[in-house]
C-alpha cells in the first residue's frame, strides 16, 4: 500500500479520535459559558451527529487527494458548511465547531504531510527486480 495513504489515514484517524475528545470536554465548558444547549431554543441533537460524519467524510476524501492545496481547498469547504448549518441558529457553536474541525484537520494535514516526507527521506523507494 502507498505510504502517503497510511500515514495520512493514521493521521486523520487520530484527528477525528481527538474531536470526539475535545467535544466531550467543550461541551461542560459551553454549557457553563452559555448556558444549557437548549437554552437558546430547539435543541440540535442530530444534527451534531451529521457535522461529525460530514468531518470524518472531508477527512476521508482529504486522506487520498494528493495535492496540497486540493486538501486546503476540502478543508475550506468543510468549515464554511459547517458555519453555514449552523449559524442562522447557533452562532456559538457554529463558530466553536468549524474552528474544531478546521483546525483539526489543518493540523492533520500538515503532520501527515511532514511525516510523509520524513518517511520518504528516510525509507526511499526501491526499484523493483
């Protein structure tokens, strides 16, 4: 299997693990900030669950483009729908979620990207017999 997918599916695992995580210890802090998640009306239920498949789908789809700034322009993508599903009623957390996710994912992109040329400096390609 080509090295640049492995270490970039490892990568953008461990960065949707981490959100879950990070989620899980914001959500105490929002609540104490703001108030209750439904103090500002209808609660979102579900709709937390469809922003982490569609962040794990961008990162999915990230893990295999192999251009730079094709992986920068899907990242873009993700935080700005992000931001557009949830502004018109959660501002906070529209805000709270796409800079997770986005700065997750940039991150992600940048250490799978720094590891692969790591990886590649150290362990070359061999030319076949």
């Amino acid at each position: 299997m080509n090295s640049q997918i492995v270490i970039g599916f490892l990568i953008h695992f461990l960065a949707c693990a981490l959100y879950i995580v990070m989620n899980n210890y914001a959500v105490p802090i929002y609540k104490e900030m703001v108030g209750g998640l439904t103090s500002r009306g209808v609660a979102i239920g579900m709709g937390m669950y469809v922003i982490f498949y569609f962040f794990v789908f961008c990162n999915f789809i990230i893990v295999f483009v192999k251009k730079i700034p094709v992986k920068i322009g899907v990242a873009v993508f993700m935080v700005l729908a992000i931001l557009y599903y949830m502004f018109p009623q959660y501002p906070v957390r529209g805000m709270a979620y796409s800079a997770l996710s986005g700065s997750l994912t940039f991150i992600a992109i940048a250490m799978s990207s720094l590891l692969v040329r790591v990886w590649t400096k150290f362990f070359p390609k061999r030319e076949s017999l």
